[in-house]
C-alpha cells in the first residue's frame, strides 16, 4: 500500500492508523476495549503495514521509525516483541509478523481497507434517510433457489452485525467521533499560548503574560501536581518553542534592546538562563522548524520586504534558500510532516496556499489552495496536518488527497493545536469580546469617550453613510450586519452559520459586503443578498467619488481596477486604496510610500511622506477622509495622523491597553476604534470522554 488508509483490518483487528488503535474484530465482545499503543509501537506498525511482504532490515526500521542516534538492533528487537505481544502472534508461528534469519522482519498479514462507506468519517450523528441511499442497480429478473436466498441472508446478517458492531465500537475512537471534552490544563490568571509536552511527556511548557501589553514568560506545569514555576526572564515578543533536544528548548524573541534573536535555553531539570545563539531580523511567531538537526526558517528582510527561508545546518553553516515572492501578504508558517517540510503562505488579505518545500532544489511544490487564512498547523501522522483555520473547525488535512477532516464544534476557538497520542493540547481564548469605541482629539491628545457598540460579544467592520451606520456584531451568534440610526440599532442580515463577512462598505446608498471572498449588494429592507461580482475577492474594495474601486491579485503582482461591466486595469502594484478629497490614496505592494492618485490625471502620482508596509499591518489599521490620513504604528504603540491641509504629521500615544484591530473614520471627522477588551488564555487537553 503505498498509503495507509484510516482504518483497516489486520486478522483479529480493527487498526485506526492516525491514533495507533487497535480494537478487537469479533462483533461479539460488548467489551471490548481499545489497545491504545505507545508511539514507538505506533510508528512501527504504521511502517510496517505500509511496506507488507516486504523484508525490513533493522537498519531501515531504525532510520525510519527511531529518531536520529536513539534507534539500536536492540531498541527494534524489543518494540518487534512488545507489537507481537499486542497483536497476540505467535514467533514460532507467525501470522502478523515473520522473522526472516540475518535479514530483518515481514509483514504477513492481509491488509483490507474497509469500504468507502465504512471508513466515511462520522462527521454527524444522524442516520441516513432513504433519500440519501445508493440507487438500486436494475438487474435481469431471475427465480433464485430457496437455499442461495438464505445463504445470502445469513450473510447479510451476520456482515450486518459485524458491520453495525464496528460502527458501534471503533467510531467511540477519536478520529471516528468528534472530540466530546475540552479539559483545562493551565487555568491562570492571565493568557497561556504555544503549549508543549516534553519529551518525557511529565512536564507542560508554554508562554505566559498577565495581560496584552504585558511582556511574556516562559512557564512548566507539572503534569501530576499541576505545579507552575517561571523562568526568570521576560520578552516583549516570542515565537513558538520547539524542543532542541530532551530538556532544552529554541524559540525567537525580542531583548530588551528591541532586537531580536534565537536563544537556546534548558528547561530540564530547572530552568538555566537562555542562550543567544544568533541573530533574526523579526520574531516571526511559527517559522521555525527543525528537521534531524537542522534549522529551517522564515525571516522578514525589511530592506527588500520579501520573507526568505533560511537553513543552518548541524555543523553551525548558514545559507538562505529561497527569496519567496513579494505579492504574498504573509508567509510565516512552517511545518514538518514525516520529515517533509511544509511551508503555509498568505497569498492575499484572505486566502491561503500550503507548499512542500523540495529541499535538494530549493523550488516550492503547490499542496493545497484554502479559502481562508490558516492561523496555525502542526503535524498529525505521516499523511496529515492539523490546521486551525480562521473562523472554522480544527481540520485534519490529507497532504497526499488534500481532503479536509473536520474534528467537530467542539474544536471551534481552538488553536495552537499539537497532538499527544489521543489528546490534543491547544490554546483556548476565553471571553474574547470587542468593541466598537468612538474617539476624540483633545489638547494633543487622543481618548476613547465610550462605546458606541458593546454587546458583551464581538463587534467590528464600522461603515457610515450619512446618519446609516452599518457594523457587524456576533450578539445574536453568528456575525450578521446590523443597521444603526439614530441610535436605534436593528439587525438586518441573515447569513447561514459558518458564513463570515470580511468587508463591509457604502456605494451609492447601497450597502455591500464581501462574504466569504464573494461581492453582494445587501437589501436595506429584508438584508436578502444579491451577487455583485462573481470574480473571486483577492483585495480590497472602495468606493470614491461614486466610483467602485479594488485591488486583485495576479501572476505579475498586484493592480487597482474599475468598472464591474468592463473591468479595467488602473494602476499596477496596488494592494490596497482608501479615499481622500482629491482622489485615492494608494498603497503598492513592492514600496512602503503611500501615494495620491485621481482618475482625473492617471499618470500622475503624488508620493506622501507616509510610509506603510502592507505586510506589517492589517488592512483595517489605517484610513483616510477628506480633512485627514490616520495610521497606526504597531511598535511605538500610537496613532499617526497627516493633515491633508497643512501637511502637519501628528502623534497620538494610543488610550488604551491592547491597540485596536481596526480603525475607521467618516467624512465628518469621526474615528472609531474595533477595541479587543482584556481577555484570557486557556492551555487545554481536547479529547473525548472515553
């Protein structure tokens, strides 16, 4: 088999490949119970079964199944003997697992993947209607001998049984039934993120912050007492951990000094002061990987604004692989799937693209295409990721079939996934809620009055249009657009759960939205929704001077276009647009300069003393009106305003303890913030009760 599908049978055994399961086959043993197997056991009996009636040297299994310097002849004789005593077989005479004399070992047993029917996922618990049953097949009309008939029925029976006895007892195991319990592990006051087991899998380590603006520190929890203690030293920011080797951790972080670097610290026995191994130009969160001693990452050149990949080999050598596009909005995730290195990419402000990453070429091989942003992954089992997309379900994806595998609504707010055996530890956000807050200038200074929209649930995209202000709130659930006027609010849409609105604008009195990468014009009266444009949304889309505006993505790069009947390509390079008096204001892709542009002389640019890098800021964190250019600036913590008029730059240090998710602002001179309020973090064990 040249891959190992979910779930097989072996001779007497129910085999769940992704969780090393094992459950015994005869439809008669009510209790019957699950052999969860040990890693080691696991990955050897995944090699084997993907190599069948194949001789397997110790040496293959030891550089297939053992990590680098820990496989011996003696490690693989026992594990061999442990698998054999699991499956019940029997050295002398074999049935799962042949020795063959100063060669190694075989796989003897028949493998059967079960039907398509019996390894569909149980994705609801619902019984089939007969709507939904296969199409019975005409066949030529014969009299059939009374014994064939209840020969057939007898089987029929008997294979019911067996069936409705493997639905019965091998979809109690996690990958055929959704995950039943979230289990808090942490529970500090506080936020917890990027949790992971140590190798000897009796300590928890995770970052650690009191609040948003708070500087984190790294934490061990005691998996028997539950006993947290601290590492001594705090960083403004950090990027995931991951494990050098069995008590030392490598993660990025900034100093005190604002710079960033790799440290190298050990965590086991007691926390010993973290090491600068190297310098980084940016912490970037997920973009380490370490592949049988080498380091892979992702780093940020600001002077070209391109991500590279880098590689230091394990005699200390350091190279950079490849310069990767500049059109990408982001591309800071790594990860490492049966020694294979993965690399996730935001291609636009929503959509992402997985690549494996071919080493010995350094080129870049398409997986996948997602159409929404993936936020975190990590490895699942030699053929799958675990991803945390945005706004959906955690989701087990098959790297060789690129097929999706929700884990079910309980996963929904998880992320920072990584998977321990049977358990999951992730990282939940606990009453997570923003608000919409209006704001004012006053004496040089710049402070929140109140909340114009607070629901105790989350509120955000602000758009006015005269005395009609639209928003999008999550009060009664799901995210809908709500109507505001004055001061009566009402809601207007009713999007089917799952659907989510990423943009939200006036053009010409109509309301529309971008819903799922998808234009619509929302009726004022019932918010039915009607298709506006069919070509799927790559960028931004304006509306000025009466005029529709967006930015696409394409092969060359970026442009601004107008005219849905005709669509027509204005300026090349240009991620997105915002309005000013005199015409648009236009950020490119390939400069950091904003710059002025009109319809009215196309060929002239006015280049502003502003400077905005698209990569380094969300595309709802800065906007422009007809008296002013409003930006925020993430590391210095403020504001940032350009007077149209006079030219004057202002600075504003922000009001509040966490910066904003957006800002918004109308023609009027209003300015709204989409304020996060203080929240917590959760580390968490997601299983299921059995």
């Amino acid at each position: 088999m040249s891959n190992l599908e979910p779930l097989v049978k072996i001779g007497d055994w129910y085999y769940q490949a992704a969780y090393g399961q094992l459950l015994p086959a005869e439809p008669d043993s009510s209790t019957a119970e699950p052999v969860v197997l040990e890693p080691r056991l696991h990955s050897l009996l995944n090699y084997f079964l993907l190599h069948p009636d194949q001789i397997l040297d110790k040496d293959t299994l030891i550089n297939n199944v053992w990590p680098s310097a820990e496989g011996t002849d003696a490690a693989v004789m026992r594990a061999v003997g442990a698998l054999r005593k699991v499956l019940g077989d029997n050295v002398k005479s074999p049935v799962y697992i042949a020795t063959i004399a100063k060669k190694g070992y075989r796989w003897l047993c028949h493998i059967e993947p079960l039907t398509s029917i019996q390894r569909q996922p149980v994705m609801h618990s619902r019984a089939r209607t007969g709507a939904e049953l296969p199409e019975p097949v005409a066949i030529e009309e014969k009299v059939l001998p009374w014994r064939f008939i209840s020969a057939v029925c007898t089987a029929l029976i008997v294979g019911g049984a067996a069936l409705a006895y493997l639905l019965a007892s091998v979809t109690v195991t996690p990958l055929m039934q959704l995950p039943d319990t979230v289990k808090p592990l942490s529970a500090l006051t506080g936020q917890e993120f990027w949790a992971t087991l140590e190798p000897g899998q009796q300590n928890v380590f995770y970052w650690h912050r009191d609040t948003e603006a708070a500087p984190q520190q790294l934490a061990r929890q005691d998996l028997i007492s539950l006993k947290v203690t601290y590492s001594n030293t705090f960083y403004p920011a950090v990027s995931q951990p991951l494990w050098l080797n069995d008590n030392s951790l490598v993660f990025r972080a900034v100093d005190s000094e604002q710079q960033c670097y790799f440290y190298r610290q050990q965590v086991l026995p007691e926390f010993s002061p973290a090491e600068k191994i190297m310098p980084c130009q940016q912490v970037v969160v997920q973009g380490l990987a370490i592949v049988e001693q080498n380091w892979y990452w992702i780093d940020y050149a600001q002077d070209s604004r391109q991500y590279e990949l880098w590689h230091r080999s394990a005699d200390g050598n350091i190279a950079r692989l490849i310069t990767l596009p500049k059109k990408w909005y982001k591309a800071e995730q790594l990860l490492v799937v049966s020694s294979s290195l993965y690399l996730v990419v935001q291609q636009d402000f929503s959509r992402s693209r997985l690549y494996r990453i071919d080493l010995a070429h350094k080129q870049l091989e398409k997986v996948g295409n997602f159409d929404n942003q993936i936020i975190a992954g990590s490895d699942w089992d030699r053929q799958h990721a675990l991803l945390t997309l945005h706004n959906s379900e955690l989701q087990l994806y098959n790297l060789d079939s690129q097929t999706h595998l929700s884990l079910g609504p309980m996963t929904l707010g998880l992320t920072q996934p990584q998977r321990y055996q049977q358990r999951i530890l992730a990282t939940q956000y606990l009453d997570y809620v923003t608000d919409i807050v209006s704001l004012t200038f006053a004496g040089g200074q710049l402070s929140s009055e109140q909340s114009w929209q607070t629901s105790n649930r989350n509120e955000r995209l602000f758009a006015a249009n005269g005395q009609q202000l639209a928003f999008v709130s999550e009060r009664i659930g799901d995210n809908q657009v709500w109507l505001s006027q004055a001061g009566d609010s009402r809601q207007l849409s009713r999007l089917a759960s799952g659907q989510y609105i990423q943009q939200l604008f006036w053009h010409q009195n109509k309301l529309l939205s971008v819903i799922d990468n998808q234009l619509y014009q929302l009726a004022l009266t019932d918010g039915s929704l009607s298709v506006v444009n069919r070509r799927p949304v790559s960028g931004r889309y304006q509306s000025c001077h009466n005029t529709l505006y967006w930015t696409e993505q394409n092969n060359d790069g970026w442009q601004l276009m107008s005219d849905l009947a005709n669509p027509v390509v204005l300026l090349s390079g240009v991620v997105n647009v915002k309005c000013a008096a005199t015409g648009l204001v236009v950020q490119f892709y390939n400069s950091d300069e904003l710059a002025l542009w009109s319809a009215n002389d196309p060929q002239r640019l006015i280049v502003l003393p502003v400077s905005i890098n698209w990569q380094q800021i969300l595309p709802e964190q800065w906007t422009s009106n007809n008296t002013q250019l409003l930006w925020l600036d993430l590391k210095q913590w403020q504001l940032n305003s350009y007077d149209w008029e006079s030219g004057q730059r202002h600075r504003y240090r922000w009001p509040a303890k966490a910066l904003p998710l957006e800002i918004h602002s109308d023609n009027a001179g209003n300015l709204f913030s989409v304020q996060p309020r203080h929240y917590d973090t959760d580390i968490v064990w997601l299983q299921n009760r059995s």
